[in-house]
C-alpha cells in the first residue's frame, strides 16, 4: 500500500492488516519497538475545519519518530490559485509524506500522483476512510468484530462518511443499512457498485432500518461545504435524529457511534450522547491508533 486514499480502494486483506496494526499500536502506545517516522517530515494539508484528524494525525506522527507541520490551504499559495499538481510537485520533493483534507476526491489522488510520496485523505466531499477504519476498530473492541452484525447509518446518507461506510460494506461480510430522507440517499450509481460484493439496504423509516442493529451510526447533517443548505437539510432530516425511542428499536445494548462533531438537538439527543459517551470517545480515540497504522504501513522505508 502506497497510499490511502479511499475505503473503495482498500482490499479486505488490507483493511484487516490496518486493523491488527492498530490494535498493536494502542496496546504498545508510549514504547513502541521501531520508529518508523524516524528523520521524516510530513505536512498536514487542510481546506476544512479539524479538531479529531489534525490532533490525532500530529501526535501520532510524532509518536512515530517523524515531525510534522500543518499547513491550512488559506496560507499557502494552493488557495490563491497554484495548482494541485505544482504544489504537489513541490512537496514530493521536500516531504516524506502527505495527508490532505480537503472537497474533491481528485484534488487528493492528484496531489499523491504528482507528488510521488505516501499519501493520506483525511477527508474529502466522497470519502473519509481513516475514520471508518477507527470505526472497525472500536467495533472490534466492543462487539468482537463487524463481520455478521448489522450496522445502520441514520440521516445524511449522501454524505462522505455514509459513503466510506458502503465501501467497508463491500469489503466486509455485514449488512449495511442506510436510513436516509428521499435526496440525501447514496448515489445510486455507487451502491450499485458496492452491491456486487456487499450487502446494503437503504431505506426511509428510521424505526424499520434499526430493528435489529447492533451499531447505530450518525454523523452531522450539514457536512463542511453544504452550510447554505443548512435550513433545508434539518427539515428534511429531522426524523432521523437518534434519540431514545430509536434506541429502544434496536438490537438491546446496540453501540451508538458518532464520528463527531455532534450536534445534541439535532442527529443526536444529549441523553443518548451522555449514555453512550464512552463508546463515542474511544471511537475518537482510536482515530489516533488506526492513523498510526496507517502511516506506519505506508511510509517509505529508509
Ligand atoms: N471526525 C472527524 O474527522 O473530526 P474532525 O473534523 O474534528 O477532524
Ligand atoms: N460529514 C462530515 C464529517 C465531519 C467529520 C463533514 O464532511 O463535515
């Protein structure tokens, strides 16, 4: 694995190879036996708001021997207009790796093919693969594994992390639902897709999808760029908020997760955040471990 670029371009082999790497990396934090950052700098390249990814990808790069630096594309010459490919261009000869947030899915797989170094999206408008695999991790934890279970994604199911979500599903053997209000659903084009391997379900009624469910999964229901749909999008997702009756619905001791930031009141109520609290900060957590992982996987060896 050179890069990591999106959950649809990871195998099963490869999600579990993260996987087992991240648990390692949890249980041996603070005295890990290689430094596999040693002598690297890498640069943190955002266009969007980070508490979680910018916090967790600076510690653990440092945690890995490698310094790091952030760079926000309002500061350097990206957001005045240089293009991706020259700025990549620049960077691959400086850096040792990058990890990217930003809109457009291309604007990451071009920065990692001009750039020529180890690559990472830490978000993008169609995916965010490093906080579906902290995902699996924490699932692991909690429940032994995904594979078997049933996971439904409530609310906006057009949105990257849902999509990142259908991905794992066509990766792993679990049921994916997917509840969602009429044009906020996935991309019927991707589940197709998806569905040659995976199984994925995507309906309307919140009550109908959770029966059943050992994880129920939101996330906001107005994603970094959507802000002037803002009013629209509550509407319409109102429904689909995970409160206690929702809970009541699924499968008894179902994990509720929340890649955060949460919004009580609205995909969430604060009584059912406050309740499952402990899952949703490991969850945060493990963004950390399964971030080391990767880096760990993909850096250049020297
Ligand atoms: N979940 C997540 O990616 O959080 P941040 O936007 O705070 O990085
Ligand atoms: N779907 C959200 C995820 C935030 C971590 C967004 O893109 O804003």
């Amino acid at each position: 694995m050179k890069h990591l670029l999106s959950m649809e371009s990871l195998t099963r082999e490869a999600i579990y190879e993260i996987l087992e790497l991240a648990d390692t990396m949890k249980a041996t934090r603070g005295r890990h036996d290689k430094l596999p950052l040693q002598g690297q700098c890498w640069a943190l390249i955002f266009s969007k708001s980070s508490t979680r990814t910018r916090v967790s990808f600076e510690v653990g790069i440092r945690e890995l021997g490698g310094s790091v630096m952030f760079l926000s594309s309002a500061d350097i010459q990206l957001g005045r207009g240089e293009p991706i490919e020259d700025t990549a261009r620049v960077m691959g000869r400086m850096l040792d790796g990058a990890v990217i947030r930003t809109f457009l899915q291309s604007d990451v797989e071009v920065f990692a093919e001009y750039s020529q170094i180890p690559t990472i999206n830490a978000l993008t408008d169609d995916e965010h693969p490093c906080q579906i695999l902290a995902d699996l991790q924490t699932i692991r934890e909690k429940l032994g594994g995904v594979e078997g279970r049933t996971v439904c994604f409530i609310g906006d199911g057009a949105c990257n992390v849902a999509r990142s979500w259908i991905w794992a599903a066509a990766r792993l053997d679990f049921e994916l639902r997917i509840a969602a209000p009429a044009g906020y659903q996935p991309e019927p084009a991707i589940l197709e897709q998806a569905a040659k391997t995976g199984r994925i379900i995507v309906c309307e009624d919140p009550q109908e999808a959770v029966h059943g469910a050992d994880v129920l999964y939101t996330d906001v229901w107005v994603s970094m760029g959507r802000e002037e749909e803002a009013a629209e999008r509550l509407r319409a997702m109102a429904p689909y908020q995970i409160n206690e009756a929702l809970v009541e619905a699924a499968e008894p001791g179902a994990l509720v997760m929340h890649c955060l930031p949460a919004y009580r009141g609205k995909e969430i109520t604060s009584e059912v955040f406050e309740t499952h609290a402990a899952t949703l900060f490991d969850q945060a957590e493990n963004r950390l471990h399964a971030q080391k992982a990767i880096l760990q996987l993909i850096a250049r060896r020297s």
